[in-house]
C-alpha cells in the first residue's frame, strides 16, 4: 500500500548514478549567468509578488494569474533567457 509518489521519488533518486544526468546539473550550476534588464509584469496587489516576464507580447495588461489583480508593467534584473527556439523567418 506504498503512495504512488513515495514510489517515483525513490527511483528518481538512483537516476543520477545510473545515468548521465548528474553530470548534467553538475555542469549547468557552475555556468556563469549573465543578467540584463528585463521587461516584466508585476502584481499590484499587496502582498502578492507574482510577476512574469513580458515575452509574450500582451496586448494589453495581463491579470494576475493567481489573484486576477491588475498588472502592471516594470522591468528586474534577470539573467539573460538562452533562446533556443530560433527560427530564420
Ligand atoms: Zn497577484
């Protein structure tokens, strides 16, 4: 009568030796990241702190996805999204 996910957390644990994907986060850790100043949404309700970046072009301002609070437009320091989806148009 083991949960289901008592069950997956066990064999996740034992894929790193088994296979290449420690080596991977390993890698990926010591990759210095470069940050840029980014456009964002931010929550204006108080003590909310969702935000999202503005890479999706909204037409107008998004509501909060988890509180439907108005959003409004800022910029943070964030590190610099590797675009892996380019395309020659
Ligand atoms: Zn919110």
């Amino acid at each position: 009568m083991l949960p289901h996910t008592l069950i997956e957390v066990t064999s996740f644990g034992r894929m790193p030796r088994e296979g290449g994907v420690h080596m991977y986060f390993s890698k990926k850790a010591v990759v210095p990241v470069e940050e840029e100043e980014t456009d964002v949404w931010t929550c204006s309700t108080d003590g909310c702190t969702c935000w999202m970046r503005d890479n999706f072009s909204f037409e107008k301002s998004p509501t909060c996805p988890f509180c439907q609070g108005e959003m409004t437009k800022d910029t943070r320091m964030l590190p610099v999204l590797m675009n892996h989806s380019k395309r020659n148009s």
